[in-house]
C-alpha cells in the first residue's frame, strides 16, 4: 500500500516537524500500519534527547548515532535535527512505509547527516559491530522485550559509546508471566511495591548476562520508569566486568525487610518468615551522578518536558541510595494507619542521622539505609 493512501499529520516534537499516520494522534492506541508512532512516548525521546547531547558533549570520537528499530524516525529525526553536534544519524527499520515517511520528514527539516536502512535490526547493527565502524550511540526501542537483540546492540557499540533499550513486556517483568521473564531475562520477579525497581534490574541483569559472554563491561547512566515502558542508559566499555553485581533481592513479605545480596537467603533476619526473591538480577548502581548533573544542565538547552528536571533532580538525590525502596502506602497499611508527608519522614529520618531520598521511581517512594523496623517506628 502507498503511503498517499493513508492520511498523513504534521506535527512538531522537541523543534522538529514530524509526519505522522493521523490516527496516530487521534486513536487511543496508536496502529502499527502504515508506521507506528506512539504520541505518549514524547516524554521518551525527550529523555533520549538530553541524555545523547549530554553523552555526546563529553565523548572524543566519531558522533554516530543508530537507531535500529526506528519506526517512522521520530527519535532518529530529532537527534539528527536537534543535537548539532552528531555527525551521523543512521535510522533503520523493516518497515518501508515507515521509513517512506521518515524520508519526506528530514527533507522537510532539511537534515543532511541521516541515512536510511530497511533491514531486520540485527542483520543491520551486523553491519556496524566490526571495530572502528561501530555506532557511538546505539539505541534499541522493541514492541516488548528487548532481549533477543542485546548481543547485536552491544557488539555495534563502540568502546566508550553508549546503548540504549527499551522494555515495554511489563506484564511478563512485573511476575505475571514468571517462566517468561526467567526465559527473556535470565531472572524471576516478585510481586512488590517497588516492581519497576525490580523490571528495571531484571533488564540490567540481563544485558549484564550478555555482556560477560561477550567481555564487556556496562556502566548504568540513568534509568527511566514510566507507566508503559522502561528504559535503560548504558555506556559500553570493551574490557570485561571484574565486579560481581548479578545477585537478589530478598524480601519478607510478613515483616517487609528486603536486602540486595550476592546470594539467596532462606529465612527473613528480623521475623524468621520464608523470604521471597526475585532475580538473579542486577544490583550495582542505577545512576551515574555526574552524567545526571550533565543531562539537567542539557534540559536548558532543548524544549523538553518540564518533568525531564524535576526526574532528574531526584536521580541526583537517590544515585548513591541502597537498593529498594518503601512507599508511604506500603508502611502505612503495615501499620494500619494513614500515609503522612513524604517530605516529613524523609525529615525525621535525616535528622535521626540515617540517609533517605526520595525516588524517581515512585511520587510516594523514599529510599533509606534505616530497616522497615526504624521506619515504622518513625512513622
Ligand atoms: C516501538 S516501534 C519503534 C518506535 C520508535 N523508536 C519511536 O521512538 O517512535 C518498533 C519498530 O520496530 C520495527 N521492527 C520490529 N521488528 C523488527 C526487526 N526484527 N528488525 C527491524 N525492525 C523491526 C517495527 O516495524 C516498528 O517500527
Ligand atoms: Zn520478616
């Protein structure tokens, strides 16, 4: 079918003009034909925006970005258009009325550094992973699960350069689906308050998997939640990973001690209850401070979603915190009382001299070094 036979929008996204299917924009879930563009994901890529800028400031080499599974370029477009200093900009996707649209797109901004690749994604990233033709930037955005394209992303990342990937199987990451997620992602969740926490790990323990076969080692630069997908920021570095950072997390379900560990513990310290756990997943760190502190000076220098400072200034607070988090909720029913003020037992708990944060992983959220007993006692 040609694209002149399904009615085509204009919009604009970040500084960019963007052509879209109409019923993109209008329907509620947005169809896959001719191209697939989801409105809501702007928040995405505006994340996507500042995080490659900010990359790319500090990063001496080649600036190639690729985007493999590009739908009809609306990320791909805005780095090319948005982002001065990229060089390269290569889209590819196997849908070529897709890509039909993403071409009439950068005529219509006029770009001049992008190029367009209809090919299976991994045959496509195939084409960059041999040493000094790989992507600076690679960035892996899946219907679902990621999981079958991680060796392909991270081979066409260059030594230093950063990958990118989206999960959107919430259902299967969050222990709906328990011998999906262990087949997809090596690891089992549990079914707690802080889940995205536990998807977001259970994806890092999975890249963290590939990435020891292949002797690469990862550094986690930011993480995204958000109601319909996760999001994960890496930068690659091609020497393999010494640490041990695939482990558990281990909860109680009766009192609500939860511990990050290397190793399975069957008993609950504080009650003695059978403990739960989820993993193997990743427990290093989720954030790189100085990189958070680069991707907010960035959101100065775009039209980006105010929510991209307000998340990341809650990174900054939480990127040294323990593993887990509580939410109001979850300690207020424990006590069978109502929640009080986030902001006040963050308070309380500073002053009793324990560390605590809020999250960006929850508006009701707050991470602490304190154990479920001391904070309800301070509740
Ligand atoms: C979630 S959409 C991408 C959305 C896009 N990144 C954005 O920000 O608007 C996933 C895309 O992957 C494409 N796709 C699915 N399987 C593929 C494969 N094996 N190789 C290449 N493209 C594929 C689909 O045609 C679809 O356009
Ligand atoms: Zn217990």
């Amino acid at each position: 079918m040609q694209n002149s036979d399904f009615d085509i929008a204009e919009i604009i996204e970040g500084t960019t003009k963007l052509l879209v299917p109409r019923e993109s924009i209008t329907e509620i879930v947005p169809p896959k034909e001719p191209a697939f563009f989801n409105p809501r994901a702007k928040l995405n890529r505006d994340f996507s925006i500042i995080a490659y800028s900010a990359f790319l400031k500090n990063f001496d080499g080649p600036k190639i970005f690729l985007e493999g599974l590009s739908g009809l370029g609306a990320r791909g477009l805005r780095v090319s258009n948005e982002i001065k200093s990229v060089e390269k900009v290569v889209i590819n996707d196997l849908n070529p009325s897709a890509l039909e649209i993403a071409k009439r797109s950068a005529r219509l901004n006029e770009l001049k550094n992008i190029d367009f690749s209809e090919n299976e994604i991994c045959r496509f990233l195939s084409d960059y992973s041999k040493k000094g033709n790989r992507g600076t930037i690679v960035d892996i955005d899946p219907f679902g699960s990621p999981s079958r394209y991680i060796d392909c992303g991270i081979r066409a990342t260059m030594h230093g350069g950063m990958l990118s990937v989206t999960a959107t199987d919430l259902q299967v990451l969050h222990g709906l689906f328990q011998n999906a997620c262990k087949r997809r992602y090596g690891g089992t969740p549990i079914k707690v308050e802080y889940g995205n926490e536990i998807a977001i790990r259970l994806i890092l323990g999975c890249i963290r998997s590939v990435a020891g076969r292949l002797d690469i080692e990862f550094i986690p630069l930011f993480v995204e939640s958000d109601m319909h997908y996760y999001r994960v920021y890496l930068k690659i570095l091609n020497r393999p990973d010494q640490e041990e950072n695939l482990g558990y997390i281990i909860h109680c379900k009766k009192c609500g001690k939860r511990e990050v560990s290397l190793e399975k513990k069957t008993n609950c310290e504080s009650c003695g209850e059978k403990n739960h756990h989820a993993g193997p997943l990743w427990i290093g760190k989720m954030f790189d401070k100085k990189f958070l502190e680069q991707m907010l000076d960035e959101t100065k220098n775009f039209q980006v979603d105010k929510t991209c400072e307000r998340v990341l200034q809650k990174c900054i607070l939480e990127e040294d915190m323990p593993g887990t988090y509580y939410t109001l909720d979850e300690i207020a029913s424990r006590l069978k009382t109502s929640p009080i003020r986030l902001e006040k037992i963050i308070e309380v708990l500073h002053e009793s001299g324990f560390k605590a944060s809020q999250t960006c992983l929850n508006p009701t959220g707050f991470r602490t070094d304190a154990d479920i007993e001391k904070i309800k006692e301070f509740f």
